[in-house]
C-alpha cells in the first residue's frame, strides 16, 4: 500500500511477515545483522535491506530516522525483544509497532510480568511451578538460560529432586548450562505428558474478533533425533533431552476440541486487557498440552507472531480460510489488519 512500509527485524518470522506485507501492496524493510543477512538478500521480498553490525543498533538515530522516513509500521517477533531489549522497545524505539509494544515483556516467566500472571488472571489452566529446588517431588522441565548462548533457553527433564541436580551437574560439565542459575533465572515446571500444540491466534480490534488461524507443533532437538533412535539404543546412550526448537510442521486438532481451544483464547485476550492495556493486538500464540483426559494445558505463551507460522507461507493457515474464503498466511493477515486499519482512518487501535 503506498505510502507506508512494513518493518520487521530479520530472523525468527520475519519472511513470513514481508511476503505477506508484499501480498497485500505494501513496501517493506527488514533490519538484519551482518552475517545473517543473506537469506533477505537472496529472496526478494524486502524492498529495503538494513545490514547492521549489532541488531541492537537499530535503536540508533541513523537508524531510526531512516525508518521514519519510510514511514514503517514495524512487526515485533521473539528476536526483536531478545535482540533488542523491552527497555529499548519500550523507551528508545519512536517507531510505530503493529501490537501492544508493553505486553512483550509479559512473555517472561521471571519478574513482575509474566505470562504465568495472565494464565491465573485467566483462569487458564498451566504447568504446577516450583519456587525451590527442594520443592521438587514430581517429574519436572527445567528451563533455564544456556550457559554460552544466554538468550537461548535450554530444557532438560528430571524425575524428582535428585535425578534434577544430578543432571544439571552433568550439563555444566558439558558447559551448556550454569548451575547458579537454577535459583534465580530457571523455572520449574511440572512434568504433564500430553500432545502438544502450537494454537496461532490473531485478534482483530478492527473487526472486534477472535480468530483462530493456524496450529503447528514444534520440531526440536536433539529430542527429534532420540525418539528415532530403538530403545535400547536410547538406554544405552542416555543422552539428556535439550529440546532446542529448530523447525516447525503443520498439524491439526480434533474438532470437538475447537470450543475449548476458542475458549482459553478468549480468556487470554481479556486477561491481558485487563493487566496491560490495551491488550493483546493481532497474532499470539498458546503452546499446549492435551491430556489423556482432554483436559487442556498452556505451557507457554507468545505475545506475538509464532515462528511456526512461517509453516504457512503460500498454503495458508489450515482455519484462516474459514473466514477470508481463501487460506492466507499470518504474515499476510496482520498486512489485512493494517490496510483495514488505514482504510478506516483507525491505525490507532492496532499501533502502540
């Protein structure tokens, strides 16, 4: 659409954003870090290509003033707040975003926001946390920052309280993880078996609707590789699960569960009005579990685009159709949302 570009930070879901910012007319930039630029390069989808030294530099005046100039409209994804900084979103960033910029911060599980907060809030069933190591009297994941890479999030399963220091010595012997944070960065989860679900959600302030756009599961390793592997071969390697999330696959749900997957999103999105207005803005996701019971479990959260959308990139999310009469992407969907946006004089409700 002339007149206005769609800015998004390259890495996580930023393909999936410019090709449906293309989609839908619009001019588009992405902001890249030297050395991992070449896939911006390479596939033409970005009208504009920034190459910095550091992502965090685009807070930088040059950097913002080019922006400005372009008129972005920008679209966090989870590598624009790690990247980047809530401070730095919150207070050093003039430019526009699509969504609601304070709500990033809740995807944490540590400190005054958190997502745990809005799942109580909403009345949402999670994972029992324990505050202690000593509390542990069940299996339990672990997730907690990688000793190198400290933006990363390592998970490792245990049975109990012993089985859990037992193996977090042996993953700071291999140098990914520190034990010292356990107390202060990790969180302690109840271990719940169930299938698991990425649920993508998008809500419309301008069509005051909830839609349920697309589910997808999670390819992780090196947990991918041990269940390919017999069992006795598992037990006599004893590998530790560290589930590093690499790729995603499309995938769907009993339709008889649709009302509660409806229901819990509906939930979320007035909990999180209630806590940090205005709320959540376009595309989130809830990761969950589904009991043998069918009970429904949220075990993590994304206030944000998923980066398992970019599973539907040409083919459209599996229930976005149900509404548009074509599948669509949920990179072209939030495009929709702003041009609707635009065209009704109204970008004040979706930008923060």
């Amino acid at each position: 659409m002339v007149g206005y570009y769609i800015g998004v930070l390259g890495s996580h879901s930023a393909l999936d954003v410019l090709d449906g910012a293309k989609d839908e007319g619009f001019k588009t930039v992405v902001i890249c870090q030297r050395g991992r630029e070449k896939p911006y390069l390479m596939f033409p989808v970005a009208d504009e290509v920034i190459v910095l030294d550091r992502f965090v530099d685009m807070v930088k005046p040059d950097v913002i003033e080019k922006l400005k100039k372009l008129n972005t409209i920008f679209i966090p994804n989870r590598s624009f707040a790690v990247y980047v900084g809530y401070d730095n979103i919150e207070n050093n960033f003039p430019i526009p975003i699509f969504g609601n910029r304070r709500l990033l911060r809740w995807e944490e599980r540590v400190g005054e926001k958190n997502y745990y907060k809005i799942l109580d809030h909403a009345g949402i069933r999670r994972p029992k946390t324990f505050k202690s190591i000593d509390e542990v009297d069940r299996p339990v994941i672990v997730k907690i920052p990688e000793a190198k890479r400290r933006i990363e999030r390592g998970f490792f399963i245990a049975r109990d309280r012993d089985d859990l220091l037992k193996k977090a010595k042996k993953l700071e012997e291999e140098g990914i993880i520190k034990i010292e944070d356990l107390e202060k960065y990790a969180s302690i989860e109840e271990f719940i078996i169930g299938a698991h679900f990425n649920v993508n959600y998008f809500y419309s302030p301008i069509l005051n609707r909830l839609e349920l756009h697309s589910i997808d599961r999670r390819v992780q390793t090196n947990l991918d590789g041990i269940i390919r592997l017999p069992a006795d071969i598992q037990l006599e390697l004893r590998p530790i699960m560290r589930m590093i999330e690499i790729g995603h696959i499309a995938s769907t749900i009993r339709e008889s569960q649709l009302q509660k997957i409806f229901e819990i999103g509906e939930r979320f999105v007035k909990a999180t009005q209630e806590l940090e207005p205005p709320g959540i803005i376009g595309p989130f996701t809830l990761q969950i579990l589904v009991t043998p019971e069918l009970d429904i479990v949220v075990y993590d959260v994304a206030p944000r685009i998923g980066g398992g959308t970019n599973v539907y990139m040409g083919i459209g999310g599996q229930y976005s159709k149900l509404y548009w009469r074509k599948p669509i992407s949920m990179g072209r969907r939030i495009a929709i949302e702003i041009k609707l946006a635009i065209e009704q004089d109204k970008l004040d409700k979706i930008l923060t």
